[in-house]
C-alpha cells in the first residue's frame, strides 16, 4: 500500500468518526413531556387524602393525589415542582384518560386521579328537534369518577368532599385491629395488594405486611376482614360518572370502569344527549334522538336550580298603512 492512498484512507476514517461525533446526542432517558394545562389551586384538602380544587380558563376539576414515587406513611402528597401544592398555587398539567399529570423534582412525575370536572360557564341548550314522547334533551355538564357501589355521594368539587370513607369501601370510627388479611391500594399507588396487618386501622388506612413478602406498606383498605368481604377477590373498581342537565333535572349517572360513550363513541363535557329516565335507569342516545341508546344508572336527580332565560322581547307592533291619497 503506497503512503499515499493511506493517508487517503486515514483521512477517510477521520471523517466519518468526526460525523458521528457531531451528530446530535441520543437522549437517554424519556424526555418531559408537555404541560399544556394552566390551572390556579383554588383550595386544598389533607383531611384523609391530599385532594385539590384547580380552575382552568373552562373547567374546574376536583384532583385527588394518588401516584406518587417513594416511601409514605400516610396519603401521598404531590408537589409542584419541589415544594407541596398549596392554595393560591398555579400549577401546569396534562390530562391523560383519567389523571393528570404534573412535573415534579428531579424530571419525576406526580399523578392525580380527575375525580369530577365541570364546565365553568354552561352554555344554553339548543332548541329541541322533535324528540319522541318522555325524553329530554339533555347536555354533560359535568364528569368524573367514584369507587363502584357507593351510594348518595353528593356532586362537588370541593376538597373537603374527599374523606377516607368516599375511598376505602365506607370506613368510619376510630383505630381497631383487624382479625384477618386486608385488601389495601398501596399510598404508593398501583394494584390492590393483600397485607396483614401490622398496626391499628385509622380511617380507612392499614399499615400491614404483603402476603407476598416484602417490607410493610400503607394503604387505603378496600377489603378483607376489615370491609366485610373481599368484593370479588379484589377492590371495587373506580367506574366513570357524568352529570347531565335534562329539563328541570340534573342527573348524576353511573357508566362504568370504560369511559362514557353512546355506540362507542365517547362523551364529553358540554355534549347534547337525548335523556329518557324510567325509574332508576336513565336511557342517553345522540342529540338526534334516534340510534342506539346506553343505559346508564341513576345515582341521584336534584332539581335545576339554573335560572331561566329571559323571554325574547316582544316584536313591535307593524306600523299601520298610510292612508290612500
């Protein structure tokens, strides 16, 4: 080989290593995600579980913190950025299926669960179209979600609605040591585990060691001994609830563990729905009345309490004709 072509050579290998060198660097961890949401924390909640009123541009959403990373010996607390969510806060988010998401120290995450959203301003209903004999025309005016098989649970968007007893399967009184297994949803978040108990319930909290093995975890109990029955084998799931405004009805209404959707098409807040109510079913089609209807449970109708609309002013009286000449 002639020097010459092996400095050719050499050169050649030089640049191409030289190119790989320059070429933007592959990240190595998943990189932060967007946060498109801006909300201000309009109140705040410890009582039980750390839960938030937060008020965007069109929504008010009651959040309930439930995955967060790490060691608790109590309800998670999420922060924003470094530092506890506090009232006064605005925080950014995003909204995914049924969390919301918001950065915290390090490039972690802390989650929380949407557990109702509603419309700040409710427009007006569209004129009716005809419907059939019995129905309403009807629109979401709210959406969230609650703990299958509870019962009377009011409507609101409140921090202090959320008490262990709304979370855990209807635990009231005070500490008392459970005589078996409890099925518990670790404070960390994730799927039920089975623990035996190591402490004195508190509210719905049981601090036990997994069945399994392992080091002892916190968690809301959802069954077992405590709860009277083990639901299944496993907590009740969390089903999806819409609140929809019917005539002079709101209804609250029970879907479940799938979001809310008529034909597989989803519902979402401020769409028209057709609503016809026999006894504790409600029946939602599309706004044209026709089609496949869902059947949806009623878990509690209230009076609308919106006020009326304003008649239209009267049309002025046509002038009369000018006399003939």
């Amino acid at each position: 080989m002639t020097s010459k072509s092996c400095v050719l050579r050499n050169s050649s290998f030089f640049c191409v290593l030289l190119a790989i060198c320059l070429l933007p660097a592959w990240p190595k961890d998943k990189q932060a995600p967007d946060y498109p949401l801006s909300g201000k924390v309009l109140s705040t909640s410890a009582k039980g579980a750390h839960s938030y009123q937060v008020e965007t541009d069109t929504r008010i959403y009651l959040l309930l913190c439930d995955k967060v990373k790490g060691l608790h010996f109590s309800m998670p607390e999420c922060k924003a950025g470094d530092k506890p969510i506090e009232t006064g806060d605005t925080i950014h988010f995003r909204v995914d299926d049924d969390s919301a998401y918001l950065a915290a120290a390090k490039g972690a995450e802390d989650g929380l669960r949407i557990l109702t959203m509603e419309l700040k301003v409710i427009p007006p209903m569209p004129p009716a179209t005809g419907n059939s004999t019995g129905t309403e025309r009807g629109m979401v005016i709210g959406a969230g979600m609650h703990i299958m098989g509870q019962k009377k649970v009011p409507w609101s968007t409140d921090p202090s609605s959320v008490k262990a007893r709304n979370l855990g399967g209807g635990f009231v009184g005070g500490p008392a040591m459970p005589t078996g297994p409890v099925m518990a949803i670790p404070s960390t978040g994730g799927a039920p585990v089975l623990v035996i108990p190591t402490a004195p319930m508190n509210g719905g909290f049981v601090t036990g060691v997994p069945v399994t093995g392992g080091p002892p975890i916190v968690g809301m109990a959802t069954g077992g001994a405590a709860a009277g029955g083990m639901h299944g084998g496993g907590a009740p799931p969390w089903v999806h609830l819409l609140r929809v405004r019917a005539g002079d009805t709101i209804y609250q209404l029970e879907c479940s563990a799938k979001p809310c959707a008529i034909d597989k098409t989803p519902i979402g807040l401020g769409d028209t729905l057709v609503v016809r109510a026999e006894k504790k079913w409600a029946y939602v089609s599309s706004n044209n009345g026709g089609g496949k209807e869902q059947k949806l449970r009623i878990l509690s109708e209230s009076e609308d309490d919106a006020p009326a609309a304003d008649p239209a002013p009267a049309a002025p009286p046509a002038p009369a004709p000018a006399p003939a000449p």
